[in-house]
C-alpha cells in the first residue's frame, strides 16, 4: 500500500488482491471519520437518540398491528 499527499487530495494505492467488500468497509471507515469529525455529540447523546428511535419504530408498528 502507498499513500501519497498532494495538494489537492491524498492518494492511496491498495493492491487489486484486497477485496472489494475490505475496500468498502475501508471507505465507509473514513467516510464515517469525515462526517463525524466535527461533532460534539457523546456517547449518550448517541444513545438517547437511539432510544427515541427505537420507540417511534415501536409505535409505529403497534399502530399497524392495531395494539
């Protein structure tokens, strides 16, 4: 592997042995550290939102099951 920097862009050059589910799990990695990095949000900031996920699925499936 080489990783090269411009001044535009930083280049990596990955071997076409690797696997491209390996270079997808590779992208979403960096892709999630780019969109994540300026956020101010703690661990249970992620989780009171799951929660609040979690239930609006929760009533909204019980709504179309009629409970």
């Amino acid at each position: 592997m080489k990783i090269e920097r411009t001044k535009n862009e930083v280049i990596i050059r990955i071997p076409a042995s690797v696997s491209l589910d390996d270079m997808q799990d590779i992208a979403d990695w960096m892709e999630y550290k780019e969109l994540t990095k300026k956020s101010t949000a703690n661990q249970e900031d992620v989780d009171n939102l799951v929660n609040t996920i979690k239930k609006g699925t929760w009533n909204k499936t019980k709504e179309k099951l009629g409970l």
